[in-house]
C-alpha cells in the first residue's frame, strides 16, 4: 500500500517458494517490483529485507528485543512494522491464506 492504495498485491507460495504479483498502479516508484513483471523468488526476498531495518544497523539486536523478533527475519519483522519506512507512506498488509 502507499497511504490507502493498493499498489502491488503479491500472492506467496512459501512451500515451493513462487509468487505472482499484480500491479494496481501505473506508478513504478510505488510497485513492489518496479518494472519487473515477473519477480522470482529471490526479487520477493529482496523486497522484503528493503522494507525493513538493515541487518548492519547499530542497536539491530535490541531493536529486534523491542518488537519481539528473536532473531534477523525480514518476514518477521515485517509482520511487527507492517513495513513502514520513515521516509515514505507504503506499508504492508499480510494476509494467511
């Protein structure tokens, strides 16, 4: 999401680890993929540890005490912060299927 709009649904199969990912917006600065229509796995990944804290940041360890994470998990740690980022309004929402 960027503020209320749906920018990128992605559709994760995390056993035989493939997505598909649908594009609500024009705006490639607010797709979860930019350009790349059809992300692999890896690209998923990378997407994920982008909207979270780097594993190099100073404190990472009690920031991840903080919102109870045990360990450096992007996925995680992004079910915590709903992937929000200071510097912009995107945000994600998970959900099970």
């Amino acid at each position: 999401y960027n503020g209320d709009d749906l920018c990128t649904k992605i559709c994760a199969d995390y056993s035989d680890k493939d997505l598909v990912a649908e594009n609500y917006t024009d705006n490639l600065v607010k797709t979860a993929f930019g350009k790349n229509e059809a992300p692999t796995w890896q690209d998923f990944e990378i997407f994920l540890e982008e909207r979270c804290i780097p594993r190099s940041r100073s404190g990472l360890r009690e920031y991840l005490e903080t919102i109870g994470v045990e360990e450096y998990n992007p996925l995680e740690i992004i079910k915590k912060t709903k992937g929000r980022m200071a510097e912009d309004n995107q945000w994600i929402k998970f959900e099970e299927i």
